[in-house]
C-alpha cells in the first residue's frame, strides 16, 4: 500500500521530487567529474615516478664523473645517483627544426624513461635513439626510423629503437610556443658513446633520497667541495610541476563548484521535503488514525529522501566519472603525456553523497516527527493558519503608498523567509558562476589583445637554430629593420649566497630595447625596461620579497657566479617568467649575446630559404596557434554556463513551486474575491523579480573574484589578469531576470485550474 502511495505521490509531485533528484546528480556530477581527472592523473603520475625511479634532485654543473657522483651516493639518506649530459638540440629543417632535449647516459638506473612502443631503453646501444612519442605520432615517424639530431655541433644520426615517455617532461613545450605543439619539441635518450669522445663531459647528477632533495645541500656540498652550481628539486622541474599545477587548479575548480551547487542542492532539497511533509498532514494522521505504527510511518517518508537523494547520487557519480571527468582526461592527455591516465574516484565523493542524502533525510525525519508528535485528530485536520503579525516593512514611512501587489509580496517574503532566502541565494551562486563562466571569454579576449598586441608588438618572428652566429643574425635584423631577441634559463635569488629552497628557476629574455618585444608593468601599460636594471616579473618578486629598486641576483645554468642586478621594473607576462634586460646591460655583465629569434613589423617569409633559420611565423600563424591551445578553456566555460543556467532555472523554477503550494489557499481567495488569473501571477513574477534582482546584486562582486582565484591556482608559470566587461555583468543578470519572467509564466495553467472550491473547504 505505501509502496503505492509514494508512487502516486512521485507522480502528482513530479516537478519538486524531480528537482531534488535533478540538484542531487547535478552536485555529485560536477564534483565528481573534476576529482575524476585529479584523481586519476595524481594516481597515474605517482605510478610514472615510482615507475621510472623519477630523480628527487639534480645537481648542476660542470664535468662530473663516477668519484663526484660515488660520493653523493655515499651520503646518508641519497638513493641512487646517475651522471648524464642534458643538452638542448635541433631537429633537421624537415621536422621545422624542432627542439630535442638530449640526454646521454651509460646507464639507467634514475628517471629511467617508459617504453610506449619499440624496444627500452639501452645505454650501451650506440646505434639507437628513443624519441618522445608524440613527436613522432606529429611527424609519423615510426620505430625503425633514421633521426637527426643537430646538438654541440655534430649530426647525430640514429635509428629509433623506441618511443618513450618521461615523468621530467610530461608537459613539453617549446621555447618560441606560447603552449605544447609537439611538432616543435621533443626529447630523445641516447648513449653516452654515441658522442665524441671529447664532448663526452657529465653536467648533471641526477638522484633519488629519503626525504626533502634541498635538504641536503649542505652535505652535497660537503661531498663536492663546493664544486658545483646550483641543485635544483621536483618544484623546479617545469616539465613535472606544470601538471601538479594543473591538477591543483582543477582541484580548486571541484571544491568551488561544488560548494555552489552542494550548498544550493542542500538548502532546496531540505526546504522542498519539509514543504512536502507538511503538505501531506492529513495523510500522516489518517494513517496514524489507522493503527499504523510511527516507525513505520516514518521510514516511509524517509524513504522518499532517502531513494530520489541516493539515486541522484549516483547518477551523478556515474555521469562525472563517464562523461565530463573521462572527456577531461582524454582534452588534457593531448597536453600531458602520463601513461595509463584513467579517471579515478575516491572517498570524497562517497562523503559528499552522504552529506546530501544525510541533510535531505534529516529535513524529511524532522518534519515528519514534528506532525507525529500530534495527536490524529488533529493532525486529521489542516494545520491552523499562524496569526499574521505586522510584518517588518510595515513600519516604512512609505509603506501606505506602496500599491497592493508591493505590499502583499513584502509580508509574504517577511513571512516565509527560509524561500526568500533560498530564492536570493540561489540566484546569488548562479550569477557567481554565469559571471565566472562569461568572464572567462572576456579574461580569454583581454589576455590574447594583451600578450599578442601590446607585448608582442611585431608582425613577424623568425626563429634560428643553433648554428646561426652573431653576424648572421645582425645582418638579417638589418635587412627587415627588426629587433634580436636572445633567451635562456637561469636561476634568481634574493641574495648572493642564497639556500636552494630560496631559488627560483626561470628565464632572462634579452632585447635590443626598440619596443617590438616589450614589456608591462602591474598595471599592464607597455614599458621599456630602463637602462642598467632589469624588469622581474611580478609573481617572481613577490615569492621573493622584492620590490623596485632591490637587488636580485641571477646565474645561467653553466654559470659559477651570481650577478647583482637592480629591479627597475616589476612587470607581468602571461606565461614566460623570470627577468629581462636589455642587450646592453648583459654584455656589460660579461656575456656573449646569442639571439634565439628575429622580431619584425615586416613580411619576413623571405627568410625561410636560410639555413640558419628553423623557421618563420607571422602573427596570425601565433595568434591560431594560441587559440588552438585555449580550446580547453573554452570547454570549461562552456561547462560553467550549463550548469550555472540550470542552477538558476531549478531553484527559481522550485521556489515559484513552493511559493505557488504554500499560498494556494491565498491564491483561491484572491480569485474568489475577484482578481483574474493573470493578476494572481503576476503576484509570483513580481516576488521572482525582487528575490532574483537581489540575488544578482549580492553576485555581482564576487565572479570576477573567484575567477581570479581560479586563474592564480594554476601556478607561478602563469600570470592573466581577469577581465569581466559590464556587458556581461548585463548579459548574466539578464539571463537570470529572464528565467525569473518565465517562471512566472509556467504557474499560468496551475493558476487557472485551481479549485477554489476543493481549496477553501480545507480551511473550515
């Protein structure tokens, strides 16, 4: 009999029961899909590096050999030790020259890489090179293949033994990209015999240790006499840290959707089955009236809760896991290059599920023992209406001039304040998320107009490989009237004797000073970076405690002294960290000027046919490529929209519903005395007006706040400031305004159609 009813009651209560199902699976789908990625991608790396006996440090220098790195290994707590030679090289022009991170090595014992295809990794095979996977699927190059690699000077010609993957680079991207196009970088192992044997020289010592890797400098630098440059741990690894970043923002993401929606889903459910337990008095004191035991009454109501909550649920669960979590990993695996890479679920999600179901059986279990606490006769007739007391607004000096449908909405929201509050909330989150999604395309817009119109202000890029020489160079910036843009990696501190944990690997751009490649200050306005000082990006200076006017001192990888230089400008780059100087001031420290590129207002395509160009790029060619990489922006955005529209149309669409319910017998006696069906809606439209025009303002501020926390949980490496344009703001709260309209509408029919005579009998 009560398996019946509660079908019966699913039915003529279609809308609200479908709502809390609906919020449920919307709550656990959005937090499960962005945990699924997270979990997934924390649970695949980990088994990389334990795979691969990833390195825990590197210790940077010059002509290491067994003796040096026997001793580290001797120190108590390091692992394993490894010596390798880490050199930057090129592809042949036919593969645009890419960059070739090249590792040579006569053993593999850390950061050992994985085999995807072909034969592992042998350090005593001199006829072979294993090449990063996807460089080879951008270039269809198979295993059996010839490669040539262009590296110190010497064409190294191989045979590719195998396609590999790394944890030290499971993000790849090149120097000149502005994000990852493996047909522009790649890395390859080879032996160390496959050198001559005069370039045959050691620069880094690689090993795996008990605890923090920075913790033992002190002792490494005990081992080596000092004899080294710099040690560097996971964090400096741009090629590893850029996914922990990643994931860390996604992370972010999970929590801050969800607290929206679980918070939402939490307040309509606990409202809607309290509403729909006291609606069902009569019921509960016939049954009651009847002999039927409380506990047996209760469970049955219990299980409304308990059934559309759980299966909300888990449908939730499954659609996160399935859909959007699995269509994340498979966006981001074309970026990130993690074996094995599934989505993955864990006791969080279980733990949210149950805060739902607990909170929406818990509204359900208070409601129903409050009404059993009486006695069946009276709870067999309906609940006696609270005597209405003046109501705050009354007392505003106003209040005699406020028409009827003013006044009569004003008491029923002082009156009923849970709904009003609900409806103000609920549209609050919803504009935070609609401001947050639209802001991005506007963040989107204003960073690319930002980095490829005022930095970059130039037309053309032209790209050298390493055999060019200065004299090349000079003479091609001549002839297209451009600018020589020089850069590599170094390593900045705050001091001249720093510790490593106060070391900031990064890169120092090097420019001629003519405004093609420029910079900008906090403010974003475009800047020369003033004579004898250096412009030091704002993320950087702030982790290091600087400020215009410090000294900061920077060393090049191959260096063995630090170089003070004073900040004269702290600037932002959306995605290239670290210093720039003019080409002035770093021939006066004392270096060689070695230009990576050419930067021209010019058509520069004339310059392909050299052969110490790699290759030629004109703005359109970057600003494609640029927004070929965002695509995944654009995904999340458009996930933000979705589920910020359906937040809003379910909690306006719910309230107007218990609005409509609660004031039914209201509604019937305005229609008695005289007021048409139109009227008696607009009375729903008006207080949906006000309710979401509240919530939009209580919203505004907030998106473009949390979408810049959003932005800035993606790590030091990246730097976009949020813009979000009034026209958004517009169009958001017009959105929320119109559904508050429609919503308005839908209750016409159930206007129309109410008995009044049914209705007012209730209340005798």
């Amino acid at each position: 009999m009560l398996r019946r009813k509660m079908l019966r009651d699913i039915r003529h209560n279609f809308a609200q029961f479908f709502s809390i199902f609906l919020l449920a699976a919307v709550a656990m789908w959005c937090f499960t899909g962005f945990q699924a990625d997270v979990i997934g991608g924390r649970r695949a790396t980990d088994e990389f590096v334990k795979t691969s006996n990833f390195s825990d440090g590197w210790i940077y220098g010059s002509g290491f050999d067994n003796e040096q790195a026997d001793k580290v290994a001797d120190i108590e707590g390091i692992n394993d030790t490894q010596l390798r030679l880490e050199v930057l090289g090129k592809a042949d022009e036919k593969y645009n020259t890419a960059e070739v991170w090249c590792y040579f090595q006569n053993e593999a014992k850390v950061t050992k890489p994985y085999t995807v295809k072909g034969a592992d990794y042998d350090p005593d095979d001199t006829e072979g090179v294993w090449l990063l996977d996807a460089f080879a699927d951008a270039w269809g190059l198979k295993v059996g293949d010839k490669f040539t690699v262009h590296v110190m000077g010497q064409d190294i010609e191989k045979e590719i033994k195998g396609l590999i993957l790394s944890p030290e680079h499971e993000f790849n991207c090149a120097s000149t990209d502005t994000d990852t196009d493996f047909h522009n970088i790649a890395f390859a192992y080879l032996s160390m015999n496959a050198l001559p044997e005069e370039l045959r020289v050691n620069n880094e010592i690689i090993f795996t240790c008990s605890g923090k890797a920075l913790s033992y400098e002190s002792k490494i630098s005990d081992a080596l006499d000092g004899g080294y440059s710099f040690i560097a741990d996971r964090k400096s690894i741009d090629g590893f840290n850029r996914l922990v970043d990643e994931l860390n923002q996604h992370d972010s993401f999970s929590y801050i959707f969800s607290f929206v929606f679980v918070a939402i889903a939490l307040l309509v459910i606990t409202t809607t089955m309290k509403r729909m337990v006291a609606q069902q008095r009569t019921q509960i004191g016939t049954l009651n009236a009847l002999g039927m035991k409380n506990r047996k009454i209760m469970l049955h109501y219990l299980s409304y809760s308990i059934i559309l909550s759980l299966l909300g649920c888990i449908v939730g669960i499954l659609l996160g896991l399935y859909t959007f979590g699995q269509f994340m990993i498979e966006m981001f695996s074309e970026w990130y290059r993690v074996p094995d890479w599934q989505a993955g679920f864990d006791y969080k999600s279980i733990a949210v599920a149950g805060v739902i179901v607990l909170f929406c059986v818990g509204a359900s279990y208070l409601s129903c023992r409050q009404i059993l606490k009486i006695h069946p006769s009276e709870a067999l007739r309906p609940e006696t209406a609270k005597t209405a007391k003046p109501c705050i607004f009354e007392k505003l000096p106003f209040w005699n001039k406020l028409g009827f449908t003013a006044r009569y909405s004003l008491r029923d929201i002082a009156r009923s304040k849970m709904r009003a509050f609900m409806g103000v909330f609920g549209t609050c989150m919803g504009m935070i998320v609609m401001v947050l999604g639209l802001g991005a395309f506007d963040t989107l817009g204003f960073v690319r107009g930002w980095y490829f119109d005022d930095i970059q202000n130039y037309q053309s890029q032209v790209l050298f490989n390493d055999s060019v020489t200065a004299e090349q160079a000079q003479s091609l910036a001549d002839e297209y009237d451009g600018e020589l843009i020089g850069s590599e990696l170094i390593s900045i501190a705050a001091s001249s004797r720093p510790v490593s944990d106060d070391i900031i690997s990064c890169k120092l751009s090097v420019t001629e000073g003519k405004g093609l490649f420029c910079v900008s200050d906090t403010e974003l306005d475009v800047m020369t970076v003033p004579k004898g000082t250096v412009a030091l990006t704002m993320k950087q200076a702030a982790k290091l405690g600087l400020e215009k006017g410090d000294k900061v001192y920077w060393k090049t990888a191959d260096g063995d002294k630090w170089v003070e230089s004073e900040i004269g400008l702290i600037s932002r780059h959306p995605s290239i960290t670290g210093i720039t100087m003019l080409r002035e001031d770093y021939e006066k420290a004392g270096f060689e000027f070695g230009p990576i590129m050419l930067v021209s207002n010019k058509d520069c395509s004339g310059a392909k046919g050299r052969e110490y160009v790699s290759a030629v790029h004109d703005m359109e060619d970057l600003k494609a490529s640029f927004d070929k990489t965002m695509e995944v922006m654009d995904f999340l955005v458009y996930f933000m929209v979705f589920f910020a529209s359906l937040l809003i149309i379910v909690v306006l669409y719910n309230s107007g519903n218990l609005s409509f319910n609660e004031r039914e017998k209201e509604f019937a006696t305005l229609k008695v005395m005289g007021f048409g069906s139109p009227r008696v809606r607009r009375l729903i439209s008006v207080q949906n007006l006000w309710l979401s025009m509240l919530g939009i303002i209580c919203g505004l501020p907030f998106g473009q706040m949390l979408l810049q926390e959003m932005m800035d949980s993606n790590g030091d490496a990246i730097d976009w400031p949020c813009r979000v344009e009034p026209l958004t703001y517009l169009l958001a709260a017009a959105f929320v305004m119109g559904v508050s309209v429609l919503v308005g509408f839908m209750f016409s029919k159930r206007i129309k159609r109410i008995d009044m005579v049914g209705v007012l009998k209730g209340m005798e």
